[in-house]
C-alpha cells in the first residue's frame, strides 16, 4: 500500500531536523526518512547550478527508499530548485516557500512582511515573489543572515548569549525599522534561535516557522491524494547523512527537541 511508504525529507544539513520535530507531531503515523547532506553543507553559498545538482540526488536518494512525497525542508533549494523538483519528481512534492507564504499572507494586518534567509534564499527572492503573488499590495523586506546557521551549528543559542543577541540585532535591526509585523524564519535552522529574534522583534511580530507551516501543508496533500498512513503503530524515523554521523548525533537532539537514540547511517550521495 503507497500509503504506508515513507515521507522523504531532505536539507543541505541539520537545519531540516527544525521541520522533521514539526513532521512527527502533525502526522504521528508517518514514517519519516530524513537525508541531511552534512559533507556538502552549506548549500546557501553555492552556485544555482550546484543547488539543483545537490537537490536532484538528494531526492533520488529518497526515491530509492521507495517514498511516497518528497519534502526540501531547505529554504535555499525550496527557492532556487523547488519549480524543477515539483515538475519531475513522479511523487507529490514541496517545498517550505509556497506554505510558508500563504501563511504570512494570511496573518499579517500591516501588510508588512520581513524574510530573513540564507544568502540564496534572499538573491532568488522566491518568498518575495510568492508573498506579492498572493497579494500584490504586500511590501515585503528581505535580509540574509549568513552568520545565522554557523551559530545554531555550534550551539551558540541561547537568547541571553551577548553572541547571538549582537548578531540577531545586526541583522534584524533594518526590518524592526521597517515596521513588520509578520517574520518569515526563511531557514529551517532559524527556529532555534527564535527566542532572541523574537525578544529583539517584540511582541507585536509574528514568527512564520517554515518547518511548522511545510508540515501541515505536506498533511493536507496526503489527506487530499489519500496517501495518508492508516498504520497505528509507532514509526521510527530514518536518519541519513554524507557525512561522519558523530556530529550529527551531537547537535540533532537539539533541532528535534528529543533524545537523539536513533541510529544514522553515512552514505555516498555522489552514487545518485
């Protein structure tokens, strides 16, 4: 039954693990299989060529696993290859742009919408594009935030650390000045660090999760195809990397907000 196969999730790194934690609450039933491409990270900085390369095995990995969609919970390969994978995968598809920006269109009163991303999530202005798509009258901010990731990486997090507090108001200082009132966290790994840039935004900001909002979209897709999982029984999800799993191990507890007793398995992603 194609409805018991897996959901196949893929990122550049951990950051994807942000949607994963949101994937296992919203859809308990499913079996999750996750790919991180831990020796390739960051794909933020790469070229657009290199990003749909990365993307294409990324996913044949996941469809040698026999999955029944296929999820980039990648910000940068949801804007610079999401319109490829969506046209040729033979599964369903999405990425984390089109449900993040329904969601801001949806919950922002000012009609004033900050994005902040890597580096190639801002230069392709894909959240742009899709926000004023939706709504034309929408003024939209973007900013990257390319020192973001290398903190959630090394675990410097914490919302009182004058480390992350400096940065977070260097980056979010010209979008408070703006005026939004809604946040795109345009990067699955920007959800670890939500509590300082919610203390710098304020309270009247509202933070879009791209993992959170990918999850519930990914649910209605299922439920419209009638591919959810009727099996009741407690799925243990996969975890995959290309790179040594050690570290891995070390931060992933952290993005899925549980004990990380899972086994990962390295494997070559230059063999799909």
């Amino acid at each position: 039954m194609a409805s018991r196969n897996a959901i196949g999730v893929f990122d550049s790194g951990l950051g994807g693990l942000t949607a994963v934690k949101e994937f296992l609450r919203v859809l308990p039933n499913e079996k999750i299989i996750y790919f991180g491409d831990t020796g390739r990270v960051p794909y933020g900085t790469r070229s657009r060529d290199a990003i749909r390369r990365y993307a294409f095995q990324d996913a044949s990995f996941l469809l040698s696993h026999n999955v029944k969609m296929v999820v980039a919970a990648c910000g940068t390969v949801s804007s610079v290859a999401g319109g490829e994978l969506r046209e040729k995968l033979p599964v369903p598809y999405t990425g984390v742009v089109n449900p993040t920006a329904f969601t801001a269109v949806r919950v922002t009163k000012n009609r004033r919408v900050g994005i902040i991303g890597t580096a190639a999530t801002v230069a392709s202005h894909s959240y742009k594009l899709r926000l004023q798509k939706l709504d034309p009258g929408i003024e939209v901010f973007e900013q990257a935030c390319p020192l973001f990731v290398p903190l959630v990486e090394n675990g410097v997090i914490d919302r009182n650390d004058v480390v992350t507090q400096a940065v977070a108001a260097r980056y979010l200082q010209p979008l408070k000045e703006q005026g939004v009132d809604t946040l795109i966290l345009g990067c699955t790994h920007f959800p670890i660090l939500r509590g300082a840039i919610s203390d710098y935004m304020g309270e009247g900001v509202t933070l879009i999760d791209s993992g959170l909002e990918t999850a519930v979209y990914a649910a209605k897709v299922l439920r419209e195809q009638d591919l959810l999982s009727d099996d009741e029984t407690v799925q243990t999800p996969e975890f995959y990397v290309s790179d040594t799993p050690e570290g891995f191990k070390n931060v992933a507890g952290l993005f899925l907000g549980r004990d990380m007793e899972h086994t990962v398995t390295q494997i070559d992603i230059e063999q799909y």
